[in-house]
C-alpha cells in the first residue's frame, strides 16, 4: 500500500445536463472532445512523471466521470494505480449509472463510489435542474450495494428553498436505508449568475435565513445520527471506517497532483492550477506544454495557518505537537491574539484524544464554522 504517499486528483469536465445551481468547470458531454480529453489526461500525466507514481487515495471527479462510455472509462482507468491506492474514489450520477459500469469499476478495483444525489425531493430536484429522478437515485445505489460497493457516498444539497425539515431528514434517512455509508451535506451556494439565482428572482423564493439554516443544521445531525453515521467534518458524515480518506489528507494538509481541466495540485509546498478553458488546456497538452495557468509557493507563516484552517475543519481537530511538526509552528503562538477570545466565545476548545492535546471547534462553532475560519485567516 501505498500509505506516505501523495493523493491523486482526475478531473472529468463532461455532464449530461448542466444543473442550475452549478459553478464547476464542466460542460455538456460529447464522445469525441471526451475521447481527446482521456488522451490529453494521459500525456499531461506523463509530463508530470507520474506514469510508474505510487499514489495513497485517488479521486476522480467531475463534471461527471460516470457519463464516459465504458471503452472512456476503461481507457481513463488504465493508466492509475487503482489497487495499489487505499481508497480510489469516482462520482457518478444517477442517470448515467448502469449495472455494466458498477460490474467494469469494480473490476478495476474501485473501492468507493459517490453519487451525486442532492435530494430524493422530487420538487427539489425539478428546482435544483437535475438530470435524474428519485427512483433513477435510489435504483443506482441499490445497483451499486449489489454490485459489491461497501463504501458508497451520497452528496446531498441543504436549504435549497422550498426544502423541509422533514424532507432533509427523509433524505439522510433514504440513503442510510439503501446502504450508505457516507452522506455529503452541503449548504447551497448560490452563485448570482447561476440559472437557479435567475429562478428564484422570477418566482420570489429565498434562501433560508439565519434561524432557519440553524433549523436545518440541527435537523441535520439528528438524521445522521439516527442513521448511524458520525460527524466527522463541517459537511461530512460517515458510518466508523468509512471516512473519506482522500479529503482527510488534503484536509490534515497532505500532497496531492491535481491532473485535467482546472485541477489544482499541492506538492513541495507549492499550489498551482490548470486553465478552466478546455480548448486552451487540449492545446496546450496537444503542443507538449504544461497547461498551468497560475501557481504560488507560501511563505511558512501563511502555510502554516492555511494548514490550520484546513484542519480545523475535521472534527478531531488538530493535534498540537503535530501541527508543530509539520508547520514549524505551535500553533497556541501562532493564533496567540485571536485564540483565547475564540475559546472564551466557546467557539473553539481544547481536549486530550490518547492523552494528546487538541484544539477543535465546538458544537456551536459547527453553524457558523465559515466566520470562525475566516477569523484564522
Ligand atoms: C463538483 S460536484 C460533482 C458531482 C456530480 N457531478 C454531481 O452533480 O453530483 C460535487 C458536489 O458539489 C455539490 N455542489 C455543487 N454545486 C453546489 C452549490 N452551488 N451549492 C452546494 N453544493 C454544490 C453537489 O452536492 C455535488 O454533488
Ligand atoms: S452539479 Fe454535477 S452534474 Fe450538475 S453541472 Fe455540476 S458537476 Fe455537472
């Protein structure tokens, strides 16, 4: 296995539908630019001099990987590591979920599978402009429990307008009935360009206000954990065993490469970026260039607590003398000033996990984690 080792990112820019609400690099898919594109992953991971690269995790997102056809995802696949990684992750959609690519990404040795489900709801659906319907959602996990998935993710949207209490709840509760492991809550974020912002304006619907996204938050951590899943980052849940490994290491301030249409990397303690721009990203990779379209090294200080507002985002929290390790800096100097108003607001804490000391968010920093991460910056 391949445990010190950095994370891998692949990115899929392709989709079915563009959703409403959506602001990520992607486009409708098409077979022959999706052709081209597996290529120029290929030769940009060449470049890179990762063919031969041991890998921890692997994840490959979207966009929408499951949209590839099977010889795209075959062809894709091919080139990764995939059984010598912990945990090598692919997002699916509902809608471009079949029985025949569960069978193929299994035999590849995928070991965890998440679908982009967002609600159940389907009035929620219709509003957030998703491909799939309710049942096409619950008849791809449950093809994907028969299949033999053990760790299988759901992300889900909270308070998009017109949602319940009750239809949050019944959407946690839905997918922990049908066998997942790990549910993925985030709060909507609406971008002002996005078609939903345009809808919502048409038809005079908001967004929840303060007290009710506290509602929700609430509801929230009831529902999962009725479910039997544990709260183990600001909008991640997981069954013990079944965190996402490949997020937890970014977020403990781990490497990874970042390969395809704007993927960002973090490796040597530099950052950098691909270009958003598919037509450019093909030209550049068709031309034997690299396609990074930004990238800066860090001064430590700013690692430093960069690196801690990732990590403080974890339930656990972040283990001082560790810190100290990996950044160079205590972490009680480096937030002298801003921590005991912080701890003294019960915003933030300190406890002993095996006899170590951390500091983590409270429970009543959890609604309002964003503003009390930003107070670190
Ligand atoms: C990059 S998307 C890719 C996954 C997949 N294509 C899908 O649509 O489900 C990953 C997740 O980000 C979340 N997401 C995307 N846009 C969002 C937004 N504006 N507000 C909240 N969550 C969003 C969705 O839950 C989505 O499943
Ligand atoms: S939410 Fe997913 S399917 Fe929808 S447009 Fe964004 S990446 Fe594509």
């Amino acid at each position: 296995m391949a445990g010190n080792c950095p994370g891998l990112y692949i990115h899929i820019p392709f989709c079915s539908r563009r959703c409403g609400y959506c602001a990520f690099a992607s486009g409708l898919y098409s077979a022959m630019p999706a052709d081209a594109y597996i290529e120029a992953l290929w030769a940009e991971y060449e470049r890179a001099g990762l063919r031969g690269a041991a890998f921890s995790t692997i994840f490959i997102g979207g966009g929408t990987p499951s949209v590839l056809s099977i010889p795209q995802l075959r062809r894709l696949l091919s080139m990764l590591p995939i059984v010598e990684a912990s945990e090598t992750t692919i997002e699916m959609n509902p809608e471009s979920t079949d029985t025949e690519k569960l069978v193929l990404l299994r035999d590849l040795g995928i070991s965890r599978l998440s679908f982009g489900v967002q609600t159940f709801s389907p009035h929620g659906l219709r509003l957030l402009g998703r491909a799939h319907d309710a049942d096409t959602a619950r008849q791809s996990i449950s093809d994907a429990v028969k299949a033999g998935f053990h760790s299988i993710n759901i992300d889900l949207i909270c308070g998009w307008p017109g949602q319940t209490l009750e239809s949050l709840g019944l959407d946690i509760a839905t997918g922990a009935n049908l066998g997942v492991a790990h549910i993925s809550c985030y709060n909507l974020t609406l971008h002002p360009e996005s078609r939903l912002a345009a809808i919502m304006e048409h038809n005079g619907l908001k967004m929840p206000g303060d007290d009710e996204a506290r509602s929700f938050w609430d509801a929230t951590g009831t529902a999962m954990r009725k479910a039997g899943l544990d709260h183990y980052e600001i909008s991640n849940y997981a069954k013990p065993g079944f965190h996402c490994r490949h997020n937890c290491a970014i977020w403990r301030g781990g490497e990874y490469y970042g390969i395809g249409l704007a993927a960002h990397s973090h490796v040597g303690g530099r950052r950098y970026w691909n270009t958003e721009n598919l037509e450019q990203y093909l030209d550049c990779i068709a031309k034997g260039q690299d396609a990074t379209e930004g990238g800066e090294i860090l001064p430590r200080y700013e690692k430093a607590k960069e690196t801690a507002i990732f990590w403080l985002r974890l339930a656990e929290g972040i283990e001082a003398d560790l810190f100290a390790e990996k950044t160079g800096y205590r972490i009680e100097k480096l937030y002298e000033r801003e921590l005991p108003h912080l701890l003294a607001a019960g915003l933030l804490e300190w406890y002993r996990r095996n006899g170590r000391k951390c500091l983590r968010l409270t429970k009543a920093a959890y609604p309002v984690a964003d503003s009390v991460l930003v107070d670190l910056a």
